[in-house]
C-alpha cells in the first residue's frame, strides 16, 4: 500500500481516513454494550463482525506499511490507538457472548428462540460445553446419587420443569437510551398498536431520552434498534 517513494500519497492517507471513519466502529460499540447489559444474549450480529475483522486486517496493514516506510511516528501511533480500539471492541463483544453461553447454556440450547441468535462457531462451543459439562458431572457427581437425582437438568426425577438450569432474569433493571421513538407500550408488557387507552401506566420514549426501565417491556424496542442499552 506504500508508493514508490516509499510515501503514502495524500489520496491513500484521504482514503485511510475515511475508512476509519465510518460508522462500523460505532456500532461495534453500541452492540458491545447492548450485550453487556442486556440480561439475555442478543442476536449475533455477523454482517458487522466480519466488517470489523476486514476492516481490522485492513488497519494492521496500513500500520505495517507506515512502519516500514517511516512515516511520521506521530501519525503511525494514531493509527494503532485506532486498531487497538477496534481490536479491543470486538474482542469484548465477542467474549460478553461467551460468557453468557457459559452461564445459560442449558437453557439457550433448549430454546430455538435463543439457539437462532448464535453464530455457527458458538453454537458448536455451546454443544461442546453441555457435552464435557455433562460427561464430567455424570463421572464425578451423578453416577453417585439414587437414581431418582441423576439429572443434570432437575433437582429430581419428579420435577416438572428444568429447575437446575439458570435462566437470564428479564425483569432486570436497565439504563437505556432511545435512538428512535418507541411504540406505544404499558409497563406490564402489553402493546398498543395505535392510541393509549384510559389507562396511565403507558410509557413511550422519543429520540434522546434516557431512562432507567424494565428490560422485558422494551426487549423487542432493543432487538428493532429503537433503543440500545447503556
């Protein structure tokens, strides 16, 4: 990417510079801190991750090429603040899920809901924890027990539910700031599509407002982008 000269050439610098610029640094960030404080693990968002890594390669080498043409160190030290931003925004994002996954995995894999929002590399992570999670407790732990105890799901054989798996708690408190007006919504969780009612426990919030809400209300308002969490 160096010319001739062993220089970048203003155009290339300009061309740099506009590809630091866009929005994708952005939105890594805000789907980074949406996971972060969300209680449930989120849609993956694949489109943007492989940007961030193409755009990360293309970074590294803009970096390697200032290096060895011995451009202005100034500059070249910029350039790596703004890799090591990136770097450090997709790695967070990315480890955020895993420890989610590691957390809740029995009840992501049972729920088609929650399996569908995983990437392909952490769904085959999430079979492989329930996998040795499983094996590892039936040697060490279950095998031990009576047989009405030997379940790694229920507390026993005569529960109804799987009381043994934790569940992400979406009663949760959560800060939130709303990018773009939200539809009508009551505070139990119920919609309107049109008016509001009689009733005064509707809420609604407009570009710009932050406000301290119930996470499980307003779930669908993050998954459309109406809202992104602080």
């Amino acid at each position: 990417m160096a010319s001739g000269a062993g220089e970048w050439s203003a155009e290339q610098i300009d061309d740099y510079e506009t590809l630091i610029s866009t929005t994708d640094v952005e939105l890594l960030k805000r789907a980074w801190r949406n996971e972060k404080a969300s209680p449930e693990i989120l849609p993956f968002e694949e489109a943007l991750v492989k940007r961030a890594k193409e755009q990360i390669q293309l970074m590294e080498e803009t970096v390697d090429d200032f290096a060895e043409s011995g451009h202005d160190p100034l500059i070249a030290s910029l350039y790596q603040m703004d890799l090591d931003r990136a770097q450090f925004l997709l790695r967070s994002y990315l480890r955020v899920r895993l420890q989610k996954i590691e957390k809740f995995m029995f009840h992501i894999w049972k729920m088609d809901t929650y399996r569908n929002r995983l990437s392909i590399e952490e769904e085959k992570f999430t079979e492989r924890c329930i996998r040795d999670i499983g094996k590892y407790l039936e040697e060490t732990v279950l095998s031990k027990l009576p047989d009405n105890y030997q379940s790694v799901l229920k507390q026993s054989i005569i529960s109804e539910e799987d009381d043994m798996v934790p569940e992400p708690q979406l009663d949760t408190f959560v800060v939130a700031k709303c990018e773009r007006a939200t539809r009508p919504l009551y505070l139990d969780g119920s919609r309107q599509s049109a008016s509001f009612d009689s009733r005064d426990d509707h809420f609604q919030m407009v570009p710009g407002d932050l406000c301290i809400l119930r996470y499980r209300p307003f779930q669908e308002e993050l998954m459309s982008g109406n809202i992104s969490l602080v």
